[in-house]
C-alpha cells in the first residue's frame, strides 16, 4: 500500500483482455509489436493487473482539450525486452504550444520499472491541475502492477515538488548538486543555508546515497 500527503493507495486487480485492445482501438491508439506474442498475451504476463486503458483514458480527458493540432497515439511493445512504451502528443511547433505525455514500461526478472519521459502541456494550460487526475491514476496503476522503481525528471518547477510529496527521492547526487547550485543564484543566504545543511547532512553520512529525501527544504528551491 502506498500513502502521500494527499491519497491511500490499495492493489486492484484487473485482467487486460481482447475489449480492451477494442477500446484503445476507439481511443485512436495504435499498437505496434516487435514479435509475435499477441498484445493480450504480453500484458496478461508482462505487466499483470495494470489497466492500461483506464490510465490512457484519464490523459485523454484531461489532455485532448489543451490543443488545436492534430494528436498522435501510439503503443509499441517487445515482447523480448518485455517493455511497453506509451507516446501522445500533438505536432507542436514550438516548445510553448506541446503537449507530449511519454512513458517506458518495462520488466525484468519480474520487477517492473517505470521511466517517465515527458509530461508536458501547452504552456497556456500549465498549473491548473489538468496534470494531477493523471497523476493520481499512474500511481494507482503502478501500485496495481507492485512496480519496484519508478524513474522521474523534474526540473525546477513545481513538478518537483509534487513528486517529493508523494514520498519520491532522489537517486543521482549529481542532479541534487545541480539543484543545490541553482539554489544558490536564487535563494538568499539564509535560504541557502538551510539547504546546504540538509544536502551536507545527507551525504555525510551517504557519501553514494541513491535515496535523496529532497521534500526537506525543496519548497525554498521551487
């Protein structure tokens, strides 16, 4: 079970079958193997109780309505990497007007991990919450398939910390160090300190510490 600040997360259990290649068919999804074991038949023992189309069906109503362009959707799954990648996203010419939602599946040894690509909306449509029903449905859906790690990017914006809320840490100190750098141009020294105290503290005592608890303090950085 997982917990945040916010929602309590139970295991559901769900069978991926024939209807629901159907329903993705009617979403506009395109589904495009390497192999030739059925899609039913990867989900079913790749990815067990995920219900790929109650998530894609959440984006899909959140997202659609954030731009003009035409959207493309596409699933490509290999059977031999056991990975599954999810993209949507419009032909966007220019950075303000993209919408791109971008996700790996993939599994190995039975532990499934997850690597977020790109979340992104149009630059009109950011923080108004569009993002967060999405959000709250990936974890629900990774909780479902007991996905083991679940790889994120957040640059410095409140996306950050979102994840942090949610219990996320951080596994490379290179890209804590970086933050900490930035900190230090953006925050005053007061501010600073309190961060360089918790990023000191930390790698003290975890010189090659993966589990970075950047909810302390992160609100003075975003």
């Amino acid at each position: 079970m997982l917990k945040s600040t916010e929602l309590e997360y139970k295991p559901q259990k769900y069978k991926f079958i024939e209807t629901d290649i159907e329903e993705l068919a009617k979403l506009g999804y395109q589904i495009i193997n390497a192999g030739s074991m059925s899609f039913e038949i990867f989900m079913q023992k790749m990815f067990p109780n995920f219900n790929l189309v109650s998530l894609l069906k959440v984006v899909e109503n959140r997202f659609n309505e954030t731009t003009a362009k035409n959207i493309y959707r596409n699933l490509y799954y290999d059977e031999f990497s056991g990975t599954l990648k999810v993209e949507y996203g419009n032909e966007f010419t220019n950075e303000d007007d993209a919408l791109l939602f971008i996700r790996e599946f993939s599994t190995n040894r039975n532990t499934i991990e997850i690597k977020h690509e790109y979340c992104v909306l149009p630059k009109k449509y950011r923080n108004k919450g569009l993002i967060k029903p999405v959000f709250q449905e990936s974890l629900q859906q990774y909780v479902n398939m007991n996905a083991k790690r679940i790889l994120v990017h957040a640059g410095l914006s409140g996306g950050g910390y979102t994840w942090a809320k949610y219990g996320f840490v951080a596994v490379d100190k290179n890209e804590v160090t970086f933050i900490l750098d930035k900190a230090k141009t953006d925050l005053n020294e007061n501010e600073f300190e309190v961060i360089k105290k918790i990023y000191d503290r930390y790698y003290s005592k975890n010189p090659k510490g993966k589990s970075f608890p950047w909810i302390y303090g992160l609100h003075l950085i975003l």
